[in-house]
C-alpha cells in the first residue's frame, strides 16, 4: 500500500495541470476517489492552519501544505450535516461549541478527507476525529471479525479514554466499538470481535496478536486514525504500525492526530496520508493564557520535604519520576505522611492502573504518582496542578507531562523542583519546548511554596488506599458460582493475558 505521492512536499516534480496515480490516480486538487461528500472549496489562506505550510518548530518536519483547498471553519456542530443522533447525542453530553481543531478538521474529513492534525493534548483532539468517523459509519454493520475503522494509539490508557469518550455517540448511531489492548482478557477481546465491532480501538501489539491468531481482519477497514503517532514512534511501535496499515484496505481515510508532529512520523505522513487537510496549533501555544509554568530552584537536601507539603495540598495533583522504583518509594513516604497517595507506573497490571486512576478520578485519591505512562491520555477533570519531582529530559516529556492540567480551556500550573546541578539543563529544555516559566528560589515550609503551589504540612497520620470490595456471594449462592465468582474476575477463560501492548 505504498502509494504514490500526490502532495508537492514529497512529490519530485510537478507541473501545472499534471495528475498523480495517488488515491485513484486522481488529478492535482481533484475530490478523491470513493470519497463521499461534495468537492472541497474554501479560502486556501484562511488564518486556522489551512492552505499554506505552517512553520516547522524546532525538531519539527515542515507540515505539508494543503493542494485541494480546505472547506471552511464552522462555528456550529449543527452546520456539519452529521445525523441527528449523533448532535442529540452532543447536546446531552453537554457538548454545544466545537472546539477550534474541531471547527477545522470536521468540515474536511466528513467529506472524506485526510486530515493530519497537531493540537496540544486537551484541545479536542478525540472528538475531532471521532464525530468524524462515527457519522460516515453511520448505517453500516460490520462481519465477524471484520472492523469497518480502526484507532491507533500507544497506551492502553489512552485506548480507554478513546472508547469512553467515543462510546457515548456511538451508542446513539447504533455502532459498536471494542477496545484491544494488552493487559486483559485476549479471548474477551476476541469474542467481541467476534460478535461485530464497527470501530476498533487498539494498541499495535495487541492487534497484531489478535490478527495472528486469526481473530481479526482490516481489509474492509475504510477509515483510519493514528492517535499520537509520535509518541507510537517514540516506544519502538512503528513497525507494527506499518505492518498493522499496509493491511487496511486501499483508498481508505486516514487520519493523524497529535500533540506534536515530529521527523519520527515523516514516515506516516509520505506513505498513508494523500493530499491532507492540515491544521496545525503548536504545542505550547495553547496553554499561554490558561496554564502557568513555574521552575521552583529547590536545594537538594530540602526537596524530599518539599515535595511531601506540595502533595499535603488541598485538591488533587500528579508527581512525575522518572523511575518505577521513586514512584513506589515517594508513595510509600506519601501514604506514610498522611497523603492520599497512589502509584502508576507500567510495573502495574492493568486491573491496578485502571482501578488507580478510578480512585484518582473519584477523589478516593488525591496525589497520583507516575512515571511516563501518565503523561499522555489520561484526562481528569479539574486537575490544577502537574509537579515535576524529576525534570524531564525531552521537550516533548515536559509538554505532554503538563498537558494534564489546563484541558478544554481550564486553568493550571505545571510545577518544575530543579536543583542546583540541574538549572542549566533545564533552561535549555524549557527554550526548546518554547515555554517561558517563572523562576522562583523556594524552600519547605515558607510561604512562597504554599503561595505558588498550595503546599502545606501533612497530618502525619498514615493512611492506607484500600481497593474497592466486590460483594460476597449470598448466602445459599450456588457452589459452580460461587466458583466463577472467586476466580479472579477472570471470566470464563480462566485466564488474563497480561501482554504489554
């Protein structure tokens, strides 16, 4: 499925007129074959990204430029033409104002277009792409084990948070989605292929396990996502990527969509996406006026304590580390302190990190203590505060990291504790991330830390994070279930697959 490139960033030449064997061999700014929906038209130099070639970042390849003209922005959902369910759907949901990456893309890719989207993560992103693929679904079943769309993305978290927001509108236009990820029941995840799923939603090992095993096919696959593809590239997947996309059938849709496009998904980008809408916001643009980014020079012996009355904070909070074994110790500290704390981490099953982020999310919870795998995909709201206990050491880490803060419009602050040896490295890293933060010299128990950052002095008294209780079995239950009943939660396969991905 290499096709043929159409777009002039890639194609070697090019003359007025001339046509490409890209999608259907079409001719240069020609509607794309297969495609529904009328022609596009608009204003090629609208100021939303369209049209032009946006300048590359730091890092950053150069976005390819529109050559069809995009359709223009909308201002309302009910301008789309999408089915009925699907704006009550909207409206329930409480949903009434697109966001800006919405307002964009939607117009282009209901009408079939690919589109390669990069808005920092909270901007709309999900929906974006979903209300997209759900309405062109729309009256279409899908065969056994034949999924009609696909959504990549790199975690399972992510995964999760995919299917909870789709879920809602699916429901309302009748399609069926299931979600594939490692770390659970693989013959669940196969009996629900099985049985029809419209939209898949999956992480590239897993899939590619299910489709060895025979469980699964894409070549009726019309419509495809990548959802943070970077960050795909970033842990090694970009082979299955590859492999998973060369199977879906040829002249689909294909969508991208991410907080940053780096050189990593050139790749992507040359071989699967044809003539894209592009819409591109950068990264840190859109945390300026309602995210607050603060570098707190901290000394090394003082930092522990530190750390310790930032987490005492009323409202909840994420601590970044760097590794598996400092998120497990600071929360041991944290729990011993009196501080509602959890650890997340990828040495978690996958029943532990769901359930962690459940208590997280609920308030049971108040300081989530997590390496990377937190960094992206996971959505809570009013979360204010994002503490880098580690600094980072990738621009991208730090953006992603405080992506959890300061979603859909809300404010937060993204906390940096630096010590002494780790300023000059930091300075750079925030001028390559394109942020400026303010720097403050701060120590444990002063008022400046608990001006900046809310922190306090914890109770002292130790508290223990207990799970959820599943209900005993009543008295007089049947033996055989109370057999199923106490086997783990494992359903009838009697086993959890607890691969990574």
């Amino acid at each position: 499925m290499n096709r043929t490139r159409t777009n002039d960033r890639y194609a070697r030449t090019r003359g007025a007129g001339s046509s490409a064997s890209g999608r259907g061999g079409r001719r240069f700014g020609a509607p794309a074959s297969g495609r529904s929906g009328a022609p596009a038209r608009g204003n090629g130099s609208r100021s939303n990204g369209y049209g032009r070639r946006p300048s590359a970042p730091q890092g950053e390849f150069a976005l390819p430029k529109t050559i069809t003209p995009a359709l223009p922005a909308v201002e309302t959902f009910a301008e789309l033409g999408m089915p009925a369910e699907l704006l009550a759907a909207l409206g329930r949901e409480g949903v009434t104002v697109p966001f800006p990456i919405q307002a964009a893309t939607l117009p282009n890719t209901l009408a079939g277009r690919d589109a390669l989207g990069r808005g920092r993560t909270g901007s709309g992103k999900t929906l974006a792409f979903g209300l997209a693929l759900l309405s062109r679904l729309t009256g279409r079943r899908a065969e056994p084990k034949q999924p009609l769309a696909l959504v990549l993305v790199p975690t399972r978290e992510l995964a999760q948070q995919v299917t909870d927001a789709l879920t809602p509108y699916a429901r309302s236009v009748r399609l069926r989605v299931a979600t594939v990820v490692g770390g659970m029941s693989i013959a669940r995840q196969a009996g629900a292929l099985r049985g029809g799923a419209e939209v898949v939603v999956a992480t590239p090992g897993r899939l590619k396990d299910l489709i060895d095993r025979g469980d699964c096919r894409l070549n009726q696959v019309d419509i495809t996502v990548l959802d943070e593809a970077d960050q795909m590239a970033d842990m090694g997947f970009m082979p299955q990527v590859v492999t998973l996309l060369d199977q879906v059938r040829s002249g689909g849709q294909r969508m991208l969509f991410s907080a940053t496009l780096d050189r990593n998904v050139d790749l992507l980008v040359r071989r699967y996406l044809t003539d894209p809408v592009v819409h591109s916001v950068d990264p840190s643009a859109g945390a300026v006026t309602t995210m607050e980014h603060h570098v707190l020079h901290v000394r090394a012996a003082d930092k522990h304590r530190a750390t310790t009355e930032i987490a005492a904070r009323d409202g909840r909070v994420i601590m970044f580390l760097d590794t598996k074994h400092a998120v497990d110790l600071l929360t041991k500290h944290l729990l011993s302190s009196g501080v509602r704390a959890a650890a997340l981490h990828g040495g978690k099953s996958q029943p532990q990190r769901t359930r962690t982020l459940a208590q997280f999310k609920e308030g049971h919870v108040t300081v989530l203590v997590a390496t990377n795998v937190a960094a992206r995909g996971i959505h809570v709201d009013q979360l204010d505060l994002v503490v880098n206990v580690d600094p980072p050491t990738d621009p991208k880490d730090y953006l992603h990291r405080g992506g959890r803060t300061a979603r859909a419009g809300e404010s937060g602050s993204v906390v940096t504790l630096v010590t002494p040896d780790q300023r000059r490295s930091m300075t750079r890293l925030m001028a390559d991330a394109g942020v400026s933060a303010q720097t403050t010299e701060v120590r444990s128990g002063e008022a400046e830390l608990s001006r900046i950052t809310g922190a306090q002095a914890p109770s002292g008294v130790p508290v223990v994070i207990r799970a959820p209780v599943t209900e005993r079995p009543k008295r007089g239950a049947s033996s055989a279930a109370r057999g199923r009943r106490g086997r783990g939660g494992r359903g009838q396969t009697g086993r959890t697959d607890r691969s990574a991905a």
